[in-house]
C-alpha cells in the first residue's frame, strides 16, 4: 500500500463526537453522531462509526479535536465503517504535543 499522508499516525483510542456538515437525510440531521478514534496525526484521523461515511463528506468534530475535515475514504467493515478524515489545510493544524494529549488516557 502506497502511504500518501504527510503526518505520521499514531494509535490512539478514545470516542469522539462529529457532525456530518451539510447532511441532508432527515433521519441523522442534527444529530451528533459519534465515532471510535482509531488514529490520529496533526493532518487527520481515523475513525471508525456506524453511520455510513463516504469519500468526500465534510465533518465536523467536537470536543478536543474541534477540528473540520473531509472524508478520503470509507469502508464498510462488518457492523462498522472505517474511515480516514484529512483535517482541512485552511483551519491551523495541531501541534503533535496537542494532538498526543488527546491519545493520553
């Protein structure tokens, strides 16, 4: 697998709450949903959540990340979708001493 991502990942666990910016199903609008994180870098995250993501949903996180993203890809796994989310370049990245603090139980 070719790796295209500028920051290196690092494990973490935690759940984390999002929105899906611009959802127009009226049955998960305005709801915040949450997600599993899997991984994290001071560029993106990865997740995995039992709403269906696609490549190209913007989201939202609340919380510690209180970041913006955009959805590079999602995969359906049993149950489950997995899914990486790059950060936006127009929002200021996190330091990687802020990104480790939410990693820290």
């Amino acid at each position: 697998m070719n790796d295209k991502r500028e920051f290196g990942r690092r494990a973490c666990e935690g759940v984390v709450d999002y929105l899906v910016i611009g959802l127009e199903d009226v049955n998960w609008r305005g709801m915040s949903l949450k997600a599993r994180i899997i991984d994290i870098s001071e560029g993106g995250v990865g997740i995995e959540t039992e709403y269906p993501l696609e490549a190209g949903h913007a989201v939202h996180f609340n919380g510690d990340i209180g970041e913006i993203g955009a959805v590079r890809w999602s995969e359906r796994r049993g149950s489950c979708y997995r899914a990486g989310i790059a950060f936006l370049k127009a929002r200021a990245r996190k330091p990687a001493h802020a990104v480790s603090a939410l990693c820290e139980p």
